[in-house]
C-alpha cells in the first residue's frame, strides 16, 4: 500500500459510512452540528424529567408508608424495620417527614388500622365495635389518632385503653365502642375528626415478624350506623 493510499483511506471509509447512513438520520445529524443549542436543551429536558421522575417515586415511597417489609393482619399494618437498629433509608425518611419516634422492635410492635375490617376508610362520622381477641403480649395499649399519628382531641379526654384497664366480658373478652355519643363501659370518642386511624401497640409480644401474622389473633372492627 503506497503512502498516498494509506492516507486517503480513513477518508474514503469516512464518506462510505456517511452514504450509507438514511437520508434522515444525514439531515439530524447536519442539522445538530449546524445548532449546537439544541444538544445542550435536549441534555437538560432528559435530565430534568430524570429528576422529577426520581423525586416522584420517592415522594409515592414516603406516602405509602415506612419502607418494606409490612406485616399485615386484615386492616392492621406494622413496619418492624422501623424500630431495628438497620432501618432502611426510606424509612427512617418517612419518620423524619413525620416527626415519629418508633417502637424499638425488641420492646414491641405497633400496628395501625386505617380501615375497617371490610376495607371501608375510618370516618369520624361512624360509630364503631372493636373486638377481641388481641395478639399474645405483655402489655397492649389501643388508641385513637389522627393521620398523622397525634392523639384526637375530645370531651371525654380518653384516648386509649390499656389491658390492665379495659373492661372485660366474662371469659376475658372485651368490645370498644368508637362514636361521637358517649357509650356505657369501654368507649373512645374521634372527637370532630372527619377521619382517624387506630394504633394497637404490643410490648413484649411474641408476634413473629418473619412470618405471616394471623388476621384473627387481631381485633376485628366493625362499622355501624353513621350520621
């Protein structure tokens, strides 16, 4: 191969690629080398969507809860890595965003009902049953909250019964009536709230976080009438 050859080569190969290219994708690419702004915007508007993207998701994660791994027991939901010494990151954000200091998972376990036991929203308009049994524990404690986990406030300044005080049915049984009118025996009133959740907290339980909890070892809840 002359020197001469050897020099054009690069060329030629350079032009064959180029004629080999679609008519289209010719035009783009001399159109992109004619306006070098429009790489520069097309860089910025995928970053962009990136970001909003990423900060969606992580917006959905916080909202839907503490992280992963919930245990859930007909309406009832705990999050045992929130107390762990090795929460994961997106729930330690969830109780930052909330302001929560977590049951430490050797002292217990807290569990939530947002709903009721036929998947209905808790309205402060019901009137609810809340009914034995409850898991195996120490010491419980089961209380009403608005959603962001502060105490309701109410007349009757109750707002949450312990099992060394609740009242109990012969047998060892026990009901909770939720409802804005006051109720003979064991009674927790949502105050004005138009929605609430119910926290049932287990100290010193033996609830199994590896496994799958049985809905009826829980506390069933039962809606009423409504106003």
């Amino acid at each position: 191969m002359s020197l001469v050859e050897f020099r054009l080569r690069p060329k030629v190969e350079a032009l064959l690629q180029r004629s080999s290219r679609p008519a289209g994708a010719q035009e783009k690419l001399a159109s992109a080398s004619r306006d070098p702004h429009r790489i520069y915007f097309n860089a910025f508007v995928t970053m962009a969507c990136g970001l909003a993207l990423g900060l969606l998701a992580t917006w959905a994660a916080l909202d839907a809860g503490y992280g992963f791994g919930p245990l859930v027991a007909g309406p009832w939901t705990a999050w045992p890595q929130t107390g762990a010494p090795d929460i994961d990151p997106y729930a330690r954000a969830a109780l930052a965003r909330r302001g929560e200091a977590p049951l430490a998972r050797e002292l217990g376990l807290s569990f939530v009902a947002r709903t009721d036991s036929s998947g209905e929203p808790l309205d402060g308009r019901c009137n609810y049953r809340i009914s034995s049994p409850a898991p195996p524990a120490r010491f419980w404690s089961l209380g009403l909250f608005d959603p962001n986990g502060a105490p309701l406030a109410n007349d009757a300044q109750r707002y949450a019964f312990t099992s060394g005080e609740i009242l109990r049915r012969e047998g060892g049984g026990f009901d909770i009536e939720v409802g804005r009118s006051a109720r003979p025996g064991n009674w927790l009133s949502p105050g004005k709230a138009h929605s609430f959740v119910i926290a049932l907290q287990l100290y010193d339980t033996s609830v199994d976080v590896a496994a799958k909890p049985d809905p009826s070892a829980f506390p069933s809840i039962v809606r009423g009438s409504c106003t």
